[in-house]
C-alpha cells in the first residue's frame, strides 16, 4: 500500500474513533437520541468529550435564558428556565446523583449503609435539602447574567467544567463498589485524562478570552470537585457514579461562583 494510502486510512479510522468516542459521551450525558453502536466504546475512553458535552448543554441554557430575556420575563424567571432546559435536555442526570450523594454521605453512618442509601431511588431529606439550595444558588448566580454579555460565556464556560470535574473524580479515585456506573467506567488513561483537562481549560479560556473571569471559572471548579472527591475517599473509600454526577452539578456551580466573584457580580 502507498505510504499516503495508508496514512489516510489510518487518519479516517482515527477520526472515526474520536467521533465515536464523542458520541458516547452525548449518549451518557444528555438524553438526545443520537444512534449509539451496539458496541460503544467504554466510557472510560469517552472522557476527553466530556467538557464539550457539557459546552452543549450550557449552551442550550444560554439560549434558552436569552429567549425569555428577549421576551421580557424577569431575570431570576429567565435563569429558572435556562435551568430546566439543561436539566430535561440532560434528563436530570446530575440533579438525581446529587439528592444520591446527598442522602447517603447525610444519612450513612458507615460506608456499606451510606452505598445503600444511594441505591435507593427515593429521595431523603438531605437530598431534598441540598438539592433545593444549590439549584437556588444556581439560579441566583445566573440571574444577574441575563442581562450581561456574559451569560453565554458563563454557562457555557461553566457547564463544560462541570462535566471536566467529573471526569476528574473518576479519575482519581477508584469505584468504591465492584458494580454500578462507578466500576463499570473504570479510571481513565493518562490521555483522555489529560485530553478532558486541556478541553476544559481552553474552553473556559476562550470565552472568557483568557483574563481573571477563566481564571475564578477554574479555580471555582476545581475546588469543589476536590472536595467532593476527598468526602467520597474519606466516607466510601472511592467513586460512585452518583459521586460523579454530584461533582458535575456542583463544579459547575463552583465555575458560576467563581467567574462572577472575579467579574465583580455581572461583567468586566
């Protein structure tokens, strides 16, 4: 075969891989009704996408805010609908794994009893609780964006560092149990890992073309998501996928928190 032949071939499967791979991530992450291959690669090598996956959705929700902005609803109104359009385009992903969370490191007095509580799909009052408080902290930050030239950047910044931090649990942290989403992904290699990490940066450098506000995005961010992953290691010796979906909703909040501390609450 012509060594330019076969250099084509092998860039064509490559990117049939990556495209794959990005399709995998669509699949686990949102509820859009992409066609996924019988076999679809594991989810440990869909990580990289995952920051853009979460671009996505951030972006559906600044469309969404900036159409009931256009149509004159109140901007607190307009960050609750930018809020639902994520969670039903995500099928409430996130928002479930953080009452799971929630419950079971709130109501488990030991590892096996707080695992159990997390399989149950009833929701307690701790999940009630801290649900509630962040999806009110989430709309309070986006609130004062609506009207700013910022809110695209920021939710769309925010989100896809959300779904870097958890890809970050995932990777530093083993499953706390044999079974379940958290086992079945298994961590992920050195180069999704750092694939996931160098998306998530340039994203939230280049909306918010690089400065102070990228800076509070990320920081924000991986704050959180390393305190998450040192109260899963500290309470279940681990990971769950529950632990996983928390850390997205919560370092997603984190990069909302941390941008507006360092835009001085609405821009520049």
């Amino acid at each position: 075969m012509h060594p330019l032949t076969d250099l084509s071939s092998n860039t064509v499967s490559l990117l049939g891989r990556r495209l794959g791979e990005l399709n995998g991530a669509v699949c686990f992450l949102t509820r859009l009704p992409l066609p996924l291959k019988k076999a679809p690669p594991p989810l440990s090598q869909c990580i990289w996408a995952f920051p853009l996956v979460g671009a996505l959705v951030g972006l559906v929700g600044a469309g969404v805010a900036l159409l009931a902005s256009i149509a004159t609803l109140p901007d607190l109104a307009s960050a609750v609908l930018a809020l639902g359009a994520m969670a039903l385009l995500t099928g409430a992903l996130h928002e479930d794994a953080l009452a799971d969370m929630a419950d079971g490191l709130g109501g488990g007095r030991t590892k096996e009893r707080a695992l159990e509580i997390m399989r149950d799909s009833r929701v307690g009052a701790f999940g009630l609780v801290t649900l509630i408080l962040v999806l009110g902290l989430r709309a309070a930050l986006i609130a004062p964006l609506v009207a700013s030239p910022w809110l695209p950047p920021a939710l769309v910044a925010a989100a896809a560092i959300g779904r870097g931090g958890a890809a970050l649990v995932l990777g530093l942290l083993d499953p706390a149990r044999p079974d379940g989403l958290g086992a079945t992904a298994a961590r992920p290699g050195s180069g999704p890992m750092a694939a996931c990490l160098i998306l998530t940066g340039a994203v939230a450098g280049l909306l918010f073309t690089g400065g102070r506000a990228a800076a509070g995005a990320l920081l924000g961010g991986l704050l959180v998501t390393l305190w998450v992953a040192w109260r899963a290691w500290a309470r279940l010796g681990g990971q769950t996928g529950d632990i996983a979906g928390a850390a997205a909703l919560l370092a997603e909040t984190g990069a909302l928190l941390g941008a507006l501390v360092l835009l001085g609450g609405t821009g520049p």
